[in-house]
C-alpha cells in the first residue's frame, strides 16, 4: 500500500502541570497550525530543553497529554547530551532526563525523552486493506527523487479511527532520504 511519509521534527508534548509551570497557572495552548493527525496542532509556545551538553528550543505539540515527553532524533540527543532510546509514543518508562524552560518556570524531568521509534498511522479501513493490524511491524520502501531512495525496516504499524494514514520518520532518516516537498513510500510486510 502506498502512503504518504512525513518527517517528524524535534517537538514535546506536554502535561497540563508542566504547562502551568512553565508558562503560568491556567495556560492554555495557542494553536499556530494543524497538523495531518486529526486533532493535533503545532502550537506558537517554544521551549528550551537542557541537557548535559547543550541547548535546543523546541516547539510544543498540543493537545496537552497525560505526561510530559519530549522526542528528539539521535542526533539532536547527541548534541544536547540526553539519552534518547529508539521507543514508541507514550513508552517513556526508563527514558532520559532533561531540563524544560519556559517564560514562567522551569521543570527537571526524570524521564521523558525519547527517539521515536519509526511508525505508520493508519485507519482501521486502510489497514484491512493493506493487510495489517495494530502493533504490525512493517518495511517502508521510499523513492527519493533526489537519488537516495531507501526501504526503512522496523516500522511499527498504529491503526486507530482517530489516525490519518501516513508514516513518520525522525529528521535524521528524512536527510538520509533527502526526500524532497511531498514523499510516499509503499508499505509492505
């Protein structure tokens, strides 16, 4: 089945707690532009994350969330000298600590910084279509038009009504792609 593939660039979500820590009681976020998830929207707030290393400003991703996480890529975990293990969305149990600055406060999480593991969104119609269900492990075959075409392993299937169907990839394999504007790949098992 053929999909549209989107790179997912460093963002948090974050708790209403650290929300409210961090730019005051009763925030709420101010949504800058939907994204292609129903219901998800890139938001105007920013936020410094803090690691051992280094600093990187990092836009929030709303709704708001049970827990705080913030997903970087591996090369953005190097640079702020966080770890960052490869997981799914959700799965921060265990994960890296850093340090969360906003205009009204600060937050020193424990945990919560992750690399998201590869992944496509599906609906459930489009995953009985293509042969798949929930939690699936699939390959994503991606033509470059720039002459870097890749087949991208490991990726994790997520079938919900409330998905679009599109795969994400992190920064770093979107610029081992160079995959141009508008880029789709053909998932296969």
């Amino acid at each position: 089945m053929r999909v549209l593939v989107e790179t997912s660039a460093r963002h948090l979500h974050l708790s209403q707690e650290h929300l409210e820590i961090l730019f005051g009681k009763g925030h709420e976020l101010t949504v800058k532009k939907m994204l292609s998830q129903p219901g998800q929207f890139a938001c105007e707030e920013k936020v410094e994350v803090i690691g051992t290393k280094g600093s990187l400003k990092m836009s929030v991703l709303g709704p708001v969330r049970k827990d705080t996480q913030v997903e970087v890529s591996l090369t953005d975990a190097r640079s702020l000298g966080v770890a960052a293990p490869i997981r799914e969305s959700g799965d921060i149990a265990g994960t890296g600590a850093c340090k969360l600055v906003g205009p009204e406060g600060e937050v020193e999480l424990t945990e919560g910084v992750i690399a998201a593991k590869r992944h496509v969104h599906m609906t459930p119609e489009d995953a009985e279509k293509a042969g798949v269900k929930d939690k699936d492990i699939v390959k994503l075959d991606i033509e470059s038009p720039n002459g870097r075409s890749l087949t991208f392993g490991d990726v994790i299937v997520r079938v919900s009504a409330s998905y679009a169907t599109a795969a994400h990839i992190d920064t770093d394999e979107a610029n081992a792609l160079a995959p141009g504007k508008e880029c789709y790949g053909e998932m296969t098992k």
